[in-house]
C-alpha cells in the first residue's frame, strides 16, 4: 500500500550569510529529488547553472553529469517519503562546489494535505540570495560591506547632485557625457547585487507553479 501523501513545512536556511536568507516552503511528501532541487533553486533565488547535491541521511543525491559529478540513484526516482523523516530533522543542500554555497534544510512540521492548496509552495521568507558567482560567503560579505563604504556614499552624493540638477532645469543629456557619473551609475548597480531585500514571494509562487506543472507534464511523458 502506498504511503499517505503528507505535506512537510520545510525551513531553508543559507549558511554564513548575514543577514540570513531563509525561505519557508511547504512540498507533498511524494516530491523526488529533483523536483525538490528546483523548489530550493527558485524558493531562494539561484540561477541553476551550477552543480547540486542533497545529503539526507549519510548519502548524496542529485544529477549526474558526464564528466562531472555521478549520483548512482535517479533524482526523479527518489522522492522525499522514503526517508520516513520526522519533525526535527534536517536535510543538507550543495550549490556549486566553487562559491560552495551550503543550505540547511530542516523539516519543521507535518501537515495533512490540503487538496484546494497548490503545492509546492513558498509561505515567507527574508532577504535575497547573493548573486550568483560573487566568491562565495566571502565575497557576499565583500559585496555587502561595499554598499555601506565610503566610496558607496560619494556615489550617492554625485548621482544625488546629478538627479537635483535635472529638476532645477539642466539638460539631461548632458549629464549622459558625463564620465564621473556613469561610472558611479554603473558601480551602483554591481552594488545593488547585494541589497539584502528584495525577497518577492508572489514571484517566487509564480515560478514554483511554473516548475511544478513542468515536472507533472515530465511525469505524464515517462
């Protein structure tokens, strides 16, 4: 007989990182694998152009790639309820093995599911991820710590003066020959990679439905 399908309340907490991105997420305990790499992916706002594994109870799973990292297990093929987790434990997820970025996945609550409820779903969450490719949790704090630098704010100043001189009658289009302020137009915009929020949850669900209904039509063709 199979297993009651169940829905687990999912905490996702990216390590290392201030302030701490999280994101609370409710799946069907029939989630594979793979569908829960792409919950976590979007759920926390990733690119997915890295490698990936889970650690659940001692083992790796996640998608092989030749030349690349081999899991012996099909993503697809595993799903969450054969673990038999609990309230109180936790998963571990890996996104690339370069910036290493490491995600604790801690299984709050069971729920009885809700047939008139969508899921996967994202409940709340704080802040946004780093951006992809930054060096890691080192390089986040680099990119952080410059947002509220000395240069970050002479910036400010310059484009603030830029913006007063507009609305006192200047031409704008002189202000596009102006070298100063487009270098500090564009340094602004590296810096806002690393304003902390901007955590979207109603984009966030848009895109699950987007993934869940992939996955289904993935399923229906196998």
């Amino acid at each position: 007989m199979a297993a009651e399908v169940v829905v687990y309340q999912l905490n996702i907490v990216l390590r290392e990182v201030e302030p701490t991105v999280w994101r609370r997420v409710l799946v069907r305990s029939d989630t594979s694998i793979a569908l829960l790499h792409q919950v976590v992916q979007v759920a926390m706002g990733w690119e997915d152009t890295h490698l990936h594994k889970f650690r659940i109870h001692g083992r790796d799973y996640g998608t092989s790639y030749e030349g690349g990292i081999v899991f012996t297990t099909d993503p697809k093929a595993v799903r969450l309820d054969q673990f038999k987790l609990r309230a109180g434990e936790r998963l571990q997820y890996e996104y690339d093995f370069e910036d290493f970025w490491q995600h604790d996945l801690r299984l709050e609550r069971v729920l009885p599911l809700d047939l008139k409820k969508k899921y996967p779903r994202c409940v709340t969450g704080r802040h946004s991820c780093p951006p992809e490719d930054c060096g890691g949790p080192q390089g986040h704090r680099k990119g952080v710590l410059e947002r509220l630098s000395l240069s970050a704010m002479e910036d400010m100043v310059l484009i603030s003066e830029a913006i007063l001189s507009v609305a006192d009658g200047q031409d704008a289009r002189v202000l596009r020959e102006d070298e100063d302020l487009l270098d500090a137009l564009e340094r602004l915009r590296f810096r806002q990679r690393f304003a902390p929020d901007q955590f979207d949850r109603k984009a966030v669900n848009r895109r699950l439905r987007e993934v869940e209904h992939a996955d289904q039509a993935s399923v229906d063709a196998g």
